[in-house]
C-alpha cells in the first residue's frame, strides 16, 4: 500500500500513511526540495513531485495542484510497473529495493531520516537494480507475517550484503515556465 503523508508541515503521523504497512509518501518541488506542505516523520520513506503537478480536475479539464496526493501515484505507478517486469519479487522485496535506490538530493548523505525518507523515487534505478542483482537485493523474504512490515527509516535496517553500484540515471532537466 502507498499512502500521501499528509499536507501540513509537520512533524505529524497521519493515517494510513504512518501505519508500518504502507508506504509513506511526501513531495518535492522541481529542484528536489521536501515540499513544505509535506509531513514529515518516522514513518516517511519515499519522496516524489508534488509540486504544480498538471491533474484532471473534478469540473472537467486540468488544473495544477499541489500536495502528497500527487506525489502518491508516481511511487505507486512506478511500484507497478518495475513491479510488473518481475513478478516473482514478493511485496517486501520491492519495497525495498526502492527504499535502496531511492536518491538523495545531497548525495552524500545516503540513509534515511524522518524529512526525506530515502528520497526521491527512482524507477530506473530500481529496474537496473533487479535486472543486476534479482530478487533478493531486496532482501530474503523472510519477515514473519505476524510482523509485518517495519516502515519508514526502519524498513530497510536489516538488509546486507551487496552493495549497489549502478550508473546514474540522467536527471530531468527543469523547465522554469508553466506551459
């Protein structure tokens, strides 16, 4: 499951969002900046655009809006997508590897912390990663269902092993005027 965060600035748990089961999602602007509308907590694990995003609008046409529920579909679009090219990846798996190839905006801090989660999502980096290494660069499988998932900054601790050196995926490049 992928959840927004929540649109209030604050250090605040909102639900589903900040259930261990789901994937905490908050926004960036353009230039990779945490949106300052976007929750942010122990719970957040991935970043993506949310700021002036073109949508379909309720009295027909579009609009441009803002908030975590526009970040929201670009994780679970990619989700399904990357996750679509390798079915035989469990849920755990694939929520891992993209908390694994998620990218910093200051690329040498690398982790997880409660502002950014893991950063912003990756969809390439996340395909490459299972295209080189399978399955498990995700992890083993192996979380007892009682458990369930640990969420947030937590979700990934456990993982070891391999290390991930892909090429970088190109950056999108800005366009500063609203078509």
């Amino acid at each position: 499951l992928v959840s927004a965060s929540g649109n209030k600035g604050e250090a605040v748990h909102d639900y589903p969002a900040s259930y261990e089961s789901v994937i905490s999602v908050s926004a960036v602007d353009r230039f990779g900046n945490r949106a300052g509308f976007s929750n942010y907590n122990d719970q957040v694990e991935l970043m993506a655009p949310g700021v002036s995003i073109k949508s379909t609008y309720l009295s027909g046409g579009y609009r441009s809006l803002s908030g975590t529920s526009m970040a929201t579909p670009y994780v679970a679009g990619a989700i399904a997508l990357v996750w679509s090219f390798f079915p035989e990846c469990s849920n755990h798996q694939i929520r891992n590897i993209f908390a694994r190839t998620a990218r910093r905006k200051d690329q040498n801090s690398g982790g997880c912390d409660e502002k950014n989660g893991y950063g912003i999502i990756q969809a390439k980096a996340a395909f490459d990663a299972l295209n080189q290494f399978g399955c498990d660069f995700g992890g083993e499988d192996s979380i007892p269902k009682s458990l369930g998932a640990f969420g947030g900054c937590q979700q990934i601790r456990s993982l070891t092993g391999k290390t991930l050196t892909l090429a970088p995926t190109e950056s999108p490049t800005a366009n500063a005027t609203d078509p």
